[in-house]
C-alpha cells in the first residue's frame, strides 16, 4: 500500500477508530502509540548485481504495557501526527508504507498491509511480514543470481 493511499483512508473516514491486526486474530493493543514515523531511502544491489533505489514510510507502533486499556485511536488522531510530519519532513506519498512493531511476544518486524475492513466502527489494517524474496527471479530480463 502506498503512503498516498494510507493517508486517503485516514482522511475519508477521520471519525472511526484505527486498529492493527498482526495475526488473524491477534491486535495490536489499543494503547498503542505512534512513536515514530521513518522516510527511508534504500539503495541496494541484489544477489545479480542489480541496483535499485525506492523509499518507504516506516511507521513505528509502540505498546506501554503499563498503560490501561481504552477505546482505539481515531483516524484523525493519527492524522493529526502525520500532518505534523509533512510538516517538518515531508514524506514521499509514492512510498510504500510499513508498520513496524514488536512486543515480547512478536519479534520486531516490519508489516505491509495485506488488507483494509471496515468493521465495528474501526478501521482494521490487517498485516502481514513479507518474506525474503531474490529480486532477481521476480525480474524478467535482471542479471540472475547464482
């Protein structure tokens, strides 16, 4: 998903509440925070020696566990800090977006978004952590690898 597209449905829909879910079944607390939100330029050579650039928004989720439960974030609220983002460093909307987030029981990973419910008055981003992939098989006409 594109950071445009994220946005759009943020400012669409600014009074539902935003909720991440990890697992089926498994949410990101309520209480989550959003503690950063990282413009990532990337440039790479992959395993054909073949260079790349792209960006990505890397959005970071935080849980205080000391923190008592409460209804879930407003679409607006979050909007609210990614306005104040653009604001200070202006993100690339062509840049795919990223929730990164990791607890003591989820190792720190970084999640696309694999699909968007509405759902309980709540926008529910369901994620997912992509795997490794070897760019060049995915490429018709890149320099293979090995």
């Amino acid at each position: 998903m594109k950071t445009s597209e994220f946005l759009s449905i943020l400012k669409e829909n600014p009074d539902l509440g935003l909720e991440f879910e990890i697992e089926s079944g498994k949410f990101v607390k309520p209480t989550f925070h959003i503690t950063e939100v990282k413009n990532v330029s990337i440039e790479s050579v992959d395993c054909g020696g073949n260079p790349d650039s792209y960006k990505q928004t890397i959005v970071q989720l935080m849980v205080n566990p000391l923190e008592e439960m409460r209804r879930p974030w407003s679409a607006q609220k979050a909007l609210d800090i990614f306005n104040k983002v653009e604001a200070l460093k202006p993100m690339d909307h062509e840049a795919e977006i990223f929730f990164e987030y990791g607890d003591l029981e989820i190792r720190t990973s970084n999640f696309s978004v694999e699909d968007i419910l509405f759902a309980d008055g709540n926008i529910r981003l369901e994620l997912f952590a992509k795997p490794t992939v070897c760019k060049p098989s995915l490429t018709p006409g890149a320099k293979q690898c090995c």
